[in-house]
C-alpha cells in the first residue's frame, strides 16, 4: 500500500471516537491552515514528514 494512502477504515474508526466538538475544532483549524497562504509550506513539510 501506497505510504501516502491512509487506512480509511483505521481513520473513519478514529474519527468516529473523538467528541465531535473536538473533531469540529480540529476540522476548523485544518480549514484556517489549508487556507492560509503558508499551505504549501505546510503540505511539503508534512509530505517530507511522512515519507521518512
């Protein structure tokens, strides 16, 4: 399996734990980062992060 392909069933698992006014403030900061104009920055260094 790919490295960069998370387990969606592991992930929809997790997900499906968290208080889900937790995952809603996780989701709004994810939106904040992935909006703002560091993103790329941001998706490379957590690209150079996973692939080690």
């Amino acid at each position: 399996m790919d490295n960069n392909n998370i387990d969606m069933a592991s992930l929809m698992t997790m997900l499906s734990k968290m208080d889900k006014s937790k995952l809603e403030n996780g989701l709004n900061q994810v939106s904040k980062v992935l909006n703002s104009k560091e993103a790329d920055k941001i998706i490379e260094q957590i690209k150079k992060n996973t692939n080690k």
